[in-house]
C-alpha cells in the first residue's frame, strides 16, 4: 500500500508559471494520497466533498484551460495524463476529473472563443468544479416529439425558465456549474446552457448503494422554474445534428477518449496493487506440481503466477499502445480548432473507437483475472484486500457505452470508406 504523504499537496497559485513538470509531481502526491484509503472511502460510499478538496489542494480542477503566457493551464495530453494516474488509485474520481475537464471546454465547443475565453478565466480563478451532460435525448430519433424532452426551456423576459429532469455519472452532489442540453419550447431549438446549481429550485437527488464508481457523485438533479440568463446560452446545437461543425463534434469524442483513460488507469491500478499484494501473500493451495516446488520460499517465483502476471501486464501494454495514438490525434484535433474538416475528425473518431474497444475488454479480463489470482485471501469481501472494487468500477464503467457500435463503425469505415456519424451524441 503507497505510503501517505506526510502534507496535503500545496495548491500552485492559478496565475503562477508552474515549474517544468510540476503537474506529473502534483498528480503522483495527490494519487498517493487517496490510495492510501481508496478501499475505505469506497465502502464508505459517501458524496465525494472531501476528495474535491484534495483536487482543488493540488490545483488540478483549473489544469485544462489552454496554456498562456503567465503559465496558467496545460493542454490535453497532460490531462489525459492526470486523468489515468488519478484514476488507478481512485477511478471514481478519475471519472469525475475526466467529465469536468471536457466539460469545462463546452465554451468552445458550442460557443463563441471571446464567450470561452472569459469563462474559462472565471472557471480556472474560482477551481470551478463542472458536472453536466450536452448530450440531449431523442435528438436523433425523434422520441422527443413522443415523451417530451428530459430538460426543457420556456422563454422568459429575455432569458429563459428551465424545467425538467435529468439523470447524470457524476457530480450531482459536488458541482459547482452544469453544463446541460435542453430544447427550448418555443421554437424546438437544442441549446447548451450553463447553470448554477445554488440558485433556488435546483434539487439533487443522490444515487445510493451503485455497484461500482461510488464516489462519482452519480444521482438525478431536478429543476423547477430555474432561471437562466440569455447570457448563459452557450450555444445552439443544429435541428439536423449531422449539420454541427466538425469540431463541436470532437466533444463526445473528447468524453469518450477521457474515459477511456479512466479505464485504462483502472486496469494499471489493479496491476500494481495486485503486485504487492502477490509478493507478500501467503500460500492459499497446496503444491501438487513439480513447477511449484519454490513457491514456499519466493511465493513471487510460482511459474502459473508469473504467467498470469505476463498476461495481464501485456494486456495493459496492449491498451496503453492503442490510447496513445487516439490521444495525440484528439489533441492535435482540439488545436486545430474550427478550421478542422470533416476527413481529420473522421480519423480522430475511428482512434477513439478502437481505444474504447481494446480498453474496455482489457480492463475487464485484467480486473477478473485479478480477482481470481487473489481469491481466498480473505472469507468475505468486507474483510479482503479489496480488489472487487476493481472489477466493480470497470464493470460500471464499461457499462455506460457498448463497444459493439463502435466496433461495427470501424469496420464499415475500413471496408467500405464510411465516415463515422458527424453527431454531438455520446
């Protein structure tokens, strides 16, 4: 188990020059920090107040705004960076970090850049914590017209009164601004609008006793009569969704690719623990083998144990190798900004499709096999070393979107030339 550090990580001034790799120093103590009781705090399963403190401690809630010359902000390698490492010793707030920083660049996906600009100053200031989703349903499909949108807004003196509710993975409890997608009733029009969750009829229902990804955060927020600005319209989504520009439509992809690295840091996370645990636990069956007759000295020397470890390492090697590409792609897409054509975000979407493939079932087979190689450590689950909990969160994780779609699309792009949908749906 890491050893906790000895102070909580100091928390760099937002408008000071960070020094040259202060960011990977920052997320390793923060990393080390909740580890040290990830277990716990899992089984504790309370709303995650406390972790979002650690976060703001360490600055990383204003890490994704673009770098400028007094050193604010990184970009989204170092994100995606922070996300996996953070989120092997906590993928629940790994999660919660990954929903926020795409979030926080909904400004510049659905609006304006002076409109991003000022927001995002304002956001990395005040270590805003975002929670939200762009996605709305039945956009696509028509279904709206049939139930109604989940979220809608009635014109009002020159702004707009939301009603309606919405189900969300993370940060119902925590947030400090949502970002939401609603239609507006007057006019069928899909917008994307940020409120406050402070202001007076917003309700937030927590989710209790979640399989996996406990300290999300996850529940329901209900709104009744809210208020919002006109000035706090981020943008407007087109009728037809396949009309939105190539780069609004980097934004689901942006969420996909940041959860993936959740995944991936799950898999890393269950390794390592794993490890330890595997050096120093004793025998729990008898040799019967000849292969075994070491394993009483150095129970690390057990040959099925060291094949099981390659395995699973190599699987790890395997997604991380996949990611990479998908990561830099996305990266270069987000730089490249509105001038990015239709071809580029095509070739961003298929890297990210087959990251989620590959990383989904790998962090599955290692999370499962994992839980195998350490069965009978303890009689039951409260008193065990606690590596269900990985299996749980990349099981929940995994859950939130099929590779299948993902998998059919790469193959019609490969076989037939398809481009991926051109859609801000997840």
């Amino acid at each position: 188990m890491p050893k906790k550090s000895a102070a909580a990580p100091a928390a760099p001034e937002v408008n000071a020059p960070p020094e040259d790799g202060i960011w990977p120093r920052v997320t390793r103590e923060l990393a080390d920090d909740l580890a040290v009781d990830a277990l716990v705090r899992d089984r504790a399963g309370k709303p995650p107040f406390d972790e979002i403190s650690r976060l703001r401690e360490a600055g990383l809630p204003a890490l994704l705004t673009p770098p400028d010359p007094l050193g604010r902000g990184s970009d989204w390698r170092t994100a995606c960076a922070v996300i996996r490492e953070i989120s092997a010793a906590d993928s629940s707030i790994g999660e919660l970090l990954a929903r926020h920083y795409v979030l926080s660049w909904s400004g510049r996906f659905f609006g304006t850049p002076e409109k991003a600009d000022g927001l995002e100053l304002r956001a990395a200031a005040e270590q805003w914590l975002w929670a939200g989703s762009t996605d709305i349903a039945g956009a696509e499909t028509g279904a709206e017209s049939e139930r109604g949108p989940e979220l809608a807004l009635t014109p009002a003196g020159g702004g707009y009164i939301l009603n309606g509710r919405k189900a969300f993975a993370a940060g119902v409890t925590v947030a400090d601004r949502l970002v939401l997608g609603a239609v507006c009733t007057a006019t069928g029009e899909s917008l994307i609008v940020l409120v406050d969750p402070a202001r007076p009829g917003v309700t937030a229902e927590p989710a209790h006793d979640r399989l996996g990804q406990r300290l999300t955060g996850a529940g329901s927020i209900g709104f009744d009569g809210v208020p919002v600005p006109a000035d706090h319209v981020l943008g407007a989504v087109p009728c037809d969704e396949h009309d939105a520009s190539p780069f609004a439509t980097l934004a689901p992809l942006a969420l996909r690719l940041a959860l993936v690295h959740v995944g991936l840091g799950i898999a890393e996370g269950a390794l390592a623990e794993a490890r330890d645990f595997s050096r120093t636990a004793p025998r729990t069956w008898a040799a019967t083998a000849a292969d075994n007759s070491g394993y009483a000295d150095r129970p690390g020397s057990d040959p099925y144990l060291l094949l099981a470890y390659g395995e699973l390492v190599a699987a790890a090697h395997t997604a991380a190798a996949v990611v990479e590409p998908a990561t830099e792609a996305l990266a270069r897409g987000l730089l490249i900004g509105r001038e990015l054509d239709v071809d580029e975000r095509t070739d961003i979407a298929v890297l990210v499709a087959a990251a989620e493939a590959v990383t989904s079932r790998s962090a599955m087979h290692i999370t499962t096999r994992i839980l195998e190689l350490t069965d009978g450590a303890a009689d039951s689950l409260a008193d065990g070393p606690g590596f269900d909990r990985f299996w749980r969160n990349a099981r929940v994780l995994t859950a939130q979107g099929s590779p299948t779609h993902r998998l059919r699309d790469i193959g019609d792009h490969y076989l037939n030339g398809t481009r991926p949908p051109l859609t801000l749906r997840i």
